[in-house]
C-alpha cells in the first residue's frame, strides 16, 4: 500500500527525507494511548450516525487486533509510514480492508497526537505523584528514627546551630510535597481533550468531543480549535515541574554525597546502593546520588529545548512541535528511574548518630542560646552577641569549646552568666529551645512528622482515585 497521504504526490519521496521527518522510531511509546483515542473517536463516530454501526464494530476489533500485534511485538513498524498514527491506521486497513479508511473521518493527526500525549502524560503525572509519596513515606520512617539525633545545622557549609536529623530529613518532605502539589494542579490542564479540533478549525462532521471527552475520562474539551492543537504548555508544565523535582532530588543527593564522605562520616549508604572502584579496592561510591545530581542537567535541558521550539511559533500545528516527544520521553524515563531508586536508598541510609553529636558537641552552634541567655536576663541582643563573639574568639584562642569554660572564665566576659548556663548549653536543651511553630524542637517535629503523615495519607487516595488501568 502506498502512503496514506500519496494522492497529491507524483514523485516517491526521498529515502533521507523520509527518515528525517520520520518520527515513528520514538513516538511508537504512545502506540497504547493512540488506540486508546480511536477506539473512543470511532464510538462516537457510530453514536453520531456519521459511521454505521457493523463498520463502528469491525474498526474497533480492528484496532483491538493491532493492539495485540504490537503488545506481542509482531507488528513491524515502518519509517515509510512515519508516525504512529499512519502505522497504526494502516495497519488496521490491512487487518480489516478499506472500511479501516473510515477511522480518520473528523479528524487529523493534529488533534490525535495532541490527544494521545495528553492521554499519556496524564498517566505519568499521576504514578509520579505515587512515586513522590513513596519518598516521603521514606523520609518519614527515617525522620521517626531519628526524633532524638542530633547533628550540626549548617549555613554557608559553615556549623550554624543543632537541629534534629529528623527535621532536617522533613525539610526535604515539604519540598516533595510542593511537587506533588503541583503536579496535581498540574492534572487540571492535562485532563483536557484536543479531539476534535481537526487539523486547526473543526471539522464539518456533526461529531460530539464531548461524549469522547467522557469515554476517555477527560474533565473538559479545548475551548479552541486552533488552542487545541497547538497548545505544549502541559508537556512544558510537566517538564518544568520534573525540573524542580530533579533538582530538590540534587540537593539531597549532595548533602547525602557529603555525609557518607569519610569527612563528615554521619551516614553509610547501604552497599546495595553503591558501587567500587575498578583500581581503589577500598572505595564505596555513592554513585546512585552522584547520577541523580547529574542526570539534573538533562531534565533542565529538555525544558529549555522545548521552549525554545515553541517559542515564536506561529499557529496551528507546525512540524518543529514533533521536537515535543523525545524530550518528554527522555524525562519521564531519567525521572522514574531517579524516584524509583531514591525512597529505597532513604530507607536503608544507616545514620550515624554518635559522629553526628560528636560533631555538635566540637562546635559552636550553641553560641546563638548563650547570646539569648544574656537577652533573657535583659541585656540588649546586639551587646550580647558582641559578648558572646569575644568569647568564642577566646575559646579559639585557648583550644576549648563553649562547655569546657568555668564559670569564672564565663564570668570574665558578662556578670550575667551563673551556674544554668550549663544546662542552656546542652545540645538538647538548644534543640528543644526552638520550640516554635515548624521549629527544631522535638514535640514541633513530632507534630509535623504527625501532620505529613496525614498528607501522604491524602496524596495516596488521589493517586488511586486517579489512576486508570
Ligand atoms: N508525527 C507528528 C507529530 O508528532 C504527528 C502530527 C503530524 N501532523 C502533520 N500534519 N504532519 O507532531
């Protein structure tokens, strides 16, 4: 059979243009969702009395059997057919005849690839929402381990006061819920259906996008033609939001790079989640956080590569917006191979509680309480931080750390100071000290490790009421 769309043309195409404008080798991954949108499109066609019944039936167990001969792998696709839609179509005339030919009445490939991709990100942003909340699950039950570790917060790198580990750990939590959130209001724009829009103005066929809209479970219809199928924005949606989640994912990979260093030393990554070196025979590379880091890089390419197409592109459909799919393709594998090692790696992280408090008690992060020790009994804040930072310098001076220095020693820098001093000076007493809302002390985290459980609780029933089989 010769190309679909061959009637205008005299001359065969040339070998090269064929394969450059081919785009079958990538877009065959919504070979599942193409036929998912002409099974509902030749439905309505029946129902709308525009395509006869026995046809409506013969086209779909058409389509059911091409389904079956791409799910087994034995349907061969051709460059010479270009794209999913023209293999899938011609396909289907082979299995069935001409009557096949009568599938693509009221529509163009412009609204049916628009469509399917619709219909597959949908899918995607949801199961990534599931993967997110299976992270979180992972920060929570390493969070809850970890109520009463403490360790040095940092700012500039530089030892700033204690906190907990499992607030930090929770820190990370409300950053994943930002992404679920967003991916979910996310859903909003991607639950619409282009179908119907033809190639740009509409068809002349009296067809009902909405009664498609409800068969594939889409919430609403584009409101316009010419919107429909050249509207991105939700594919630059998502890959703008795997941008943010790849990059909150770096920033724990760093922080988890450089707490399993022999330096730092506050955590081991489990050997499943790690790899040697082929010559240093006692290296244990946290390399699965070292690739999420760099596999960033990617996911903020592909954002910028499809903006960049899109940008100053004129209406309807034009070629260049095949350049849409490899990148989101390339996303959505780069991310669900990200996620789907990460909430394992959290979980099996081994947390080395007594070098983290090493760490505290060979610092000062607690130089902040003694400063407000002072403020407490009345002295402005600004003299005592200036109190405090003369007797850090001479603790530096004297190779001692706030807690070796006796009461005299205290006593030299401000009248103020008596025997509590000690106990302000604790590292718990600093960590529970915080005691504010969304603070470091330990009932506040307790209470928001409380408040995230319920989140995920939430998150977890939109996924299922969201996923379609
Ligand atoms: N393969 C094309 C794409 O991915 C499908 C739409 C083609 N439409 C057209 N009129 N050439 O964008």
């Amino acid at each position: 059979m010769s190309k679909l769309w061959g009637g205008r043309f005299t001359k065969k195409t040339d070998q090269l243009v064929e394969e450059y404008t081919a785009s079958i080798t990538f877009d065959k991954e919504l070979a599942e969702e193409d036929i998912q949108g002409s099974l509902a499109h030749v439905t309505m066609l029946g129902q709308c009395g525009i395509v006869p019944a026995e046809d409506v039936e013969t086209i779909k167990s058409g389509l059911n059997k091409v389904l079956e001969r791409i799910r087994s792998g034995s349907l061969e696709f051709s460059v010479e057919d270009e794209d999913i839609h023209m293999n899938i179509e011609k396909a289907l005339i082979e299995e069935i005849g001409p009557v096949g030919g009568k599938l693509h009445t009221g529509r163009s490939r412009n609204d049916q690839v628009a469509t399917d991709m619709h219909l597959y990100l949908r899918q995607r942003v949801v199961e990534f929402v599931g993967m997110l909340q299976k992270l979180q699950e992972s920060l929570i039950g390493q969070a809850k381990a970890n109520l009463d570790t403490i360790l040095p917060g940092y700012t500039h790198l530089q030892r700033a006061q204690p906190i907990l580990f499992a607030h930090h750990l929770m820190a990370y939590f409300e950053m994943f819920q930002r992404d679920i959130e967003r991916l979910q209001d996310s859903y909003k724009r991607i639950n619409v259906l282009p179908l119907g829009a033809g190639a740009l103005a509409g068809t002349t066929f009296p067809i009902d996008r909405h009664l498609v809209a409800q068969q594939l479970g889409f919430d609403r219809v584009y409101e316009n033609s010419l919107d429909a199928v050249s509207d991105r924005d939700f594919i630059l949606e998502f890959l703008s939001n795997a941008s943010m989640i790849m990059m909150h994912l770096s920033r724990l990979c760093e922080e988890m790079v450089l707490w399993s260093s022999t330096e730092f030393s506050f955590v081991e990554l489990d050997d499943a989640f790690c790899t040697g070196s082929s010559i240093m025979p006692q290296k244990k590379n946290p390399d699965v956080a070292e690739l999420v880091r760099g596999k960033t890089g990617r996911v903020y390419g592909n954002l910028v590569g499809l903006l960049t197409v899109l940008k100053a592109l004129p209406l309807a459909y034009n070629k260049d917006m095949q350049e849409d799919k490899e990148g989101m393709f390339d996303t959505v594998k780069t991310l669900q191979g990200a996620l789907q090692l990460f909430a394992p790696m959290v979980a099996t992280m081994q947390v080395n509680r007594d070098r983290m408090r090493q760490a505290v008690n060979q610092d000062f992060s607690n130089a902040t309480d003694i400063a407000d020790y002072l403020v407490n009994k009345n002295l402005p804040f600004r003299q005592a931080h200036e109190i405090i930072g003369k007797t850090v310098l001479y603790c530096i001076q004297n190779k001692k750390y706030l807690l070796d220095l006796s009461l005299e020693e205290f006593k030299s820098f401000s009248e103020l100071f008596d025997e509590d001093i000690y106990d302000v000076l604790q590292p718990e007493q600093v960590v529970n000290a915080r005691n504010v809302y969304g603070g470091t002390a330990a009932p506040q985290v307790s209470a928001a490790i409380e408040r995230a459980g319920e989140k995920c609780l939430q998150t977890a029933s939109w996924v299922e009421q969201h996923l379609k089989e």
